[in-house]
C-alpha cells in the first residue's frame, strides 16, 4: 500500500463539523502498513530517529524529506503505520503559497534529488 489520503467520503463541509466527522472516524481502530506518509503528521520514537537520523538535509523543505525518512526505516527493519482512526485536517501548501513558494520547482528537484540518492543506494548495497 501507498500513499493514504482521504479525499472522498467527507461528511463535513466547514471546519466546525470536523469534530463530529473525527469522532466518527475513530470507531475504526485500525493499523494499516504502507511504504510512505506525509510529514506534515508524522509519530515516531526517539530510539527511531536515534537509530536512522533525523531528515536528510539534501531535501528542501516541500517534498521528498517525509519519503526518503519511511525508505530509511523500512530498510531498517520499522514498519511505517497509518492510523486509520486518526483524522488531521490538512490545508496543503498554504504556507508555502502565502510567501510565494514555487512548490512545483521544489517538487521537481527533492524528486530528482531522491532518484539519485536512491539510485546510489541500491548500486552500493548490491
């Protein structure tokens, strides 16, 4: 399983309603395992991060940090988790359009900047 978001099935339509839509959700206690999350919600121990690093630096705040931290991880024998039960209302890319933020260009690089890593990886541990 990928990437997770909610995008359908909403039965809330103003922030005032989200309380109810989350109370809700929670009577699916639920586990599901996935190769990748989005950081901007993200619950780890410290012994993880002690284990693996912190985000790798190379990324630009914007994209790729989050997918490179689950790849390094999984290879380390943890298992990435969503919470089904638990709901974060998220308002994508807004800080980064208020201070005029070209997200696509930091997209693109982060993206080109993973393959590379990656693609380096799997040559040094072949």
């Amino acid at each position: 399983m990928g990437y997770f978001q909610i995008y359908c099935n909403l039965t809330y339509s103003e922030l005032s309603s989200l309380d109810g839509f989350a109370w809700d959700l929670r009577l699916n206690r639920q586990l599901m395992e996935t190769d990748r999350i989005v950081g901007f919600c993200i619950l780890l121990r410290r012994s993880v991060i002690d284990d693996i690093g912190l985000f790798d630096e190379r990324f630009r705040v914007g994209g790729f940090e989050d997918d490179d931290l689950c790849r390094r991880a999984i290879d380390a024998g943890y298992k990435v988790l969503i919470a089904s039960h638990v709901f974060v209302h998220h308002f994508r890319s807004v800080t980064f359009k208020a201070n005029g933020i070209d997200l696509v260009a930091i997209m693109d690089q982060n993206r080109r900047r993973f393959k590379e890593k990656w693609s380096n990886e799997s040559k040094t541990n072949d």
